[in-house]
C-alpha cells in the first residue's frame, strides 16, 4: 500500500534530527565478547529476530543495538543479515561444520551492558531500531508508517534528555566560576581579617578539603595569598593547619607590594615571616616540603568517549581570580568556549580593556621572567601586546614555555592540585589561548603537521590505534617534517622517540594556527590551542630508527 509522503518526510526528519544529536555517540562494540559460530537452528532462546537493512557498517554494532534497546542477554549474527535476540543462555561446545547453513556468530552481553548501562548507549541503540524500523515499515501502510513514527518521536524525547544533560553539565561549568569569584574574594577578605572559620568553609579540612585548589590563589587586586596572611597574623596554628592540605605551596611567592617590612615583591612565605621576625613560623615553613611541585605534568589525557568537553581547570580558576579584568559585565554564555569568546570581544573590542589585560599578563610573566613582565608592559598598542605574548612564548632562552606548558599538563578534571607558579600564570595562559582561538591574524592551519617528542617505554605505549585523547597544554608542529625539532614536553622524558604525522582538516577551533610572522625563530611553526583532541589513525616502527615510532593521527 502506498504511504503518505508527508508522513515519510517527517518521519525522516526525526530520524535525521536524532542523528544530528547523537552525531558524535556510537554502540561500543566491546560490549559483547564473542562465544562461537554455529549454524542457525530453531532455540527457545531466541524471543526476536530481526532483519538487518542493507546499512554502510557492522551487523554486529545494528544487532547490539537491538539487543541493547530490547534488554536481551545475548545476539545472534547470521550471514550479516539477520539479528537473533536471545533471553538465555547460549547452548556451550556448539561448533560449526555445515557448509550450506546459514553460518550464525554468537555473542555475550557483557554485564556494562545490562540495565545501568549509559543512556547515550541506549539512545544509539534506539536511533539504529528506529531507523530500521522506518526503512521497514515505509513499505507497507500508513498506520505502519505512523506506529514508526510514535517509536521515533519517543526516541527524541530520550535524545532531548541527553542533550539537555550534556548542556546542564557544560553549563554548570560557567556558573561554577562565577561561584568560584565569589569564594576567591570571600577567602581572600577572611584571611586578611583573620576570620579562620570562613577560611575553612571555604577550603574544608585537611582531610576532607572542599575548595583546596583555591588555597594558592593570589587574584587581582591583591598581592598575598592565604599563606602569606596567616603569616603576617603570626597564627602558627593557622599556618601549621594550612601546610597540612596536600595543595599547600610554600613557594608561593607575595605580587609587588609595600607592607610594614617594606617591599614584599617576590618574597617566599618562609621569607616574609622572617622579615617580619615570626621565628617559630619561619623555622616551621623551613621544615616543611612542598609536596605540591612533586606532581609529574601528564603530556596524554585520555578521552573516555567523543562527547567528553571538559573545561580546562587553569583557565576556569583565573576567570575566577580576574573577574573584573578579563570578563564581562554582562555574562550571556551558556558554555565554557561561549564564555572564552565573551571575554575574548570584551578584551579586544570594548575601548582600553586591552590595557587592563596587558597589565594582569606583565605581573603573571614576571613570575618567569622580568624581562618578559617589562616588554609586554611597555606596550603602547593593542596590535603589539598581542604579538609580544605569542613571541615571549617562542623564545627558547626565557624558559617560558616550559612553565606555561607544565601548569596546563597539572590540570585535572578532579583534585586538581596547581601550583601557585601555576595560578600566577594564569593570566598570560588564558590571554595566549584567546588568541590562538579567536585572533584573526593567525590562521587556520588545515594541512598535515608534524610534531617530534621523546617519551618513556610507558607513555609511547599509551597512543595505540583507535585512541582518542587530548593534549592539555599548548602544542607546538610544523608543516615541514625537517623543522620538527624536539619540542620540549615540560612532562615525561625517556629514551623513545615519537614522530607524529596530525591530519589537521577537521574544520575545529583546535585547528593550529599559524604563528611564524610573530615567531622568533622561522620553524613553520603551528600551534594547537590547549585541549586540542585527536585520533590515532597508525603506528609503525621506524625502519631505520629502533628507538623511533611513527604515530598517525587525526584532530577531532
């Protein structure tokens, strides 16, 4: 019987509108662990069979998909057209040896897969049923047609819920640094005025830290941290209680400033007690090791699936911190990279806010490099403050890269401990990235790259083929595979050697951009922006090299 057309288009349309949500959510094929083969026989175990629509992709990942959505234990793939749904167990030591029967491969759910099994899972799952189910049923009539359609419209509201999920979590993400501004600033107040409870509200315990990685932080306007408060209140507990929290530097280092003891600029916890003659705490920051700069930088984040968006911690904690010098009056962002270009057009476009930008990214150089702090300070244009930050950053010489690149591979998604180097550098960190995302001086690159590393046994064995993960820190490539020297990795060292060859077509905002104009050497050098994501496509030894691999990946 024929079927009304609009019925067809809208049901296509939900259908694509399901596709277009779930774009980047797939069945994970390691759901099921293959049993046997054997020929396809009548079983009271199989409740459902299924007819696979002729579809580019795995019968096996369509089948899973029915199997997920229908709650069976086990799947059936017989000639890659058919798809069995058992609710039993699978009969054992069943071989095939028939040559013209249907040769069936079995199977077993694994448990992951059972009712707690992941709601995007499920969606996929459905989005396969659903699809097939149209492209069945659009053959016959207009009621079948439109019992598709009702399975179909009850698959978006399942998507919808998915997305809304996604969306609350990114957006949780920005609220959380408006929150963070208001703690920052409470914190900071308390210390100053030595009202300690407020203090371990907001940090917690020891034991049981709330906010720990706030315990560093010295933001705008201030020119000590918690440390340095509790120092000058000569408080031995407070400060004893303090050094407890694992996230406790005791390197930190006071912003320029006049006190009683006069300048305070550069100064060491230890030495400000000194200064001001608070011997027994002096003696008690002597005794105490900084744990925190014991944290080896990872150069690998791991991507659990194709949806993960994490927000990069160091850039979340300095919006925080330099809330009236970076952000907007008016915050209408409902993401983390919305939010980095609301701060990026109020920086660049609202008259003289570059200005207050230049002078939060001369205090946090001069953490590396004083003379860095006063290039980029004597800047009387816009224009030239940007490129004095992307050309400090290439001189070898100033070591620049290496502590900026070393703070953003600390970042954590959880117990993210940073330094207080880190945290200081925070603003040069976040105005580097602005301008490798949205600067319209640096070009796209959308060619291949090259990038040498030289890693540890354990970590080279970490990028195996079919691998998603991130680089946390900015990423240095060229375009020609001789000026691909090694970029230092400010983390693991070995003695194996890494030539990545990176597809970079992918249209991304973690396209590298071009930055050899403003470079100070001529390396045809691309630089990735910090959590650019990728593939890995290949991997091959070096034919000539034993100590050398060859790794292909793609940006995703």
């Amino acid at each position: 019987m024929a079927t009304n057309s609009n019925m067809i288009a809208l049901v296509l349309t939900t259908v694509n509108l399901g596709s277009v949500l779930v774009k980047s959510l797939t069945i994970d094929v390691n759901s099921f662990t293959y049993m046997e083969s054997a020929p396809r026989t009548a079983e009271p175990n199989v409740f459902m069979e299924v007819r696979l629509m002729a579809r580019a992709g795995s019968p096996r990942i369509s089948c899973g998909a029915h199997c997920v959505a229908g709650q069976c234990v086990g799947i059936e793939v017989c000639g890659g057209e058919l798809c069995r749904l058992w609710n039993g167990s699978f009969e054992t030591n069943v071989t095939f040896s028939s040559t013209s029967a249907i040769e069936c491969h079995r199977y077993s759910k694994n448990s992951q897969s059972g009712p707690n099994m992941d709601i995007t899972t499920a969606a996929v799952a459905k989005l396969f049923v659903c699809n097939d189910l149209f492209h069945h049923k659009r053959r016959q009539s207009t009621a079948s047609c439109y019992w598709a359609l009702l399975v179909c419209v009850d698959l978006l509201y399942v998507l919808s819920d998915i997305h809304s999920r996604i969306l609350v979590a990114i957006m949780t993400s920005v609220s959380e640094i408006q929150v963070d501004a208001e703690e920052i600033n409470a914190l900071l107040f308390a210390a100053k005025n030595g009202q300690w409870n407020v203090v371990w509200k907001i940090l917690g315990h020891p034991s049981k830290p709330r906010k720990p990685f706030l315990l560093n932080c010295i933001p705008e306007n201030r020119r000590w941290g918690v440390l340095h408060q509790a120092i000058w209140w000569n408080n031995y507990p407070v400060v004893n209680k303090l050094l407890q929290f694992p996230t406790c530097d005791i390197r930190i280092k006071a912003k320029e400033g006049l006190s009683e003891i006069g300048p305070t600029g550069g100064k060491s916890a230890e030495e400000i007690a000194s200064g001001f003659n608070h011997t027994e705490i002096a003696q008690l920051l002597q005794t105490n090791e900084s744990r925190i700069g014991a944290q080896a930088p990872e150069t690998f984040h791991r991507l659990s699936s194709g949806l993960e968006d994490y927000v990069l911690s160091l850039l979340k904690v300095t919006l925080a911190a330099y809330k009236t010098a970076f952000q907007p009056q008016q915050i209408e962002s409902k993401t983390f990279n919305d939010l980095l270009r609301e701060v990026w057009q109020n920086v660049n476009a609202v008259p003289g806010r570059w200005k207050v930008a230049r002078d939060k990214v001369a205090e946090a150089a001069y953490v590396v490099c004083e003379e860095t702090c006063n290039n980029i300070k004597a800047c009387k244009r816009k224009q030239e403050f940007y490129e004095a930050i992307i050309n400090a950053y290439t001189i070898e010489e100033n070591y620049l890269y290496d502590h900026l690149n070393t703070a953003l591979r600390r970042q954590r998604q959880a117990d993210y401990m940073p330094t207080a180097d880190d945290l200081a550098l925070g603003p040069y960190v976040l105005m580097y990235q602005l301008l490798l995302l949205f600067w319209n001086k640096l070009r796209k690159e959308s060619s291949i790259t090259y990038r040498r590393m030289r890693v540890s046994a354990t970590d080279l064995e970490k990028y195996q083929v079919g691998t998603k993960f991130a680089w946390m820190s900015f990423v240095s490539s060229s375009v020609e595979l001789e000026k691909a020297v090694m970029f230092p990795t400010c983390g693991p060292s070995g003695d194996k050697i890494i030539v990545f060859t990176i597809d970079t077509s992918t249209p991304s905002h973690w396209q590298p951009r071009n930055i050899e104009k403003f470079a100070m050497y001529m390396e045809r050098e691309r630089v990735f922006p910090a959590g650019a994501k990728f593939l890995v496509t290949n991997r091959t030894p070096d034919r000539t090299n034993a100590d050398q691999t060859n790794i292909s990946m793609k940006l995703i």
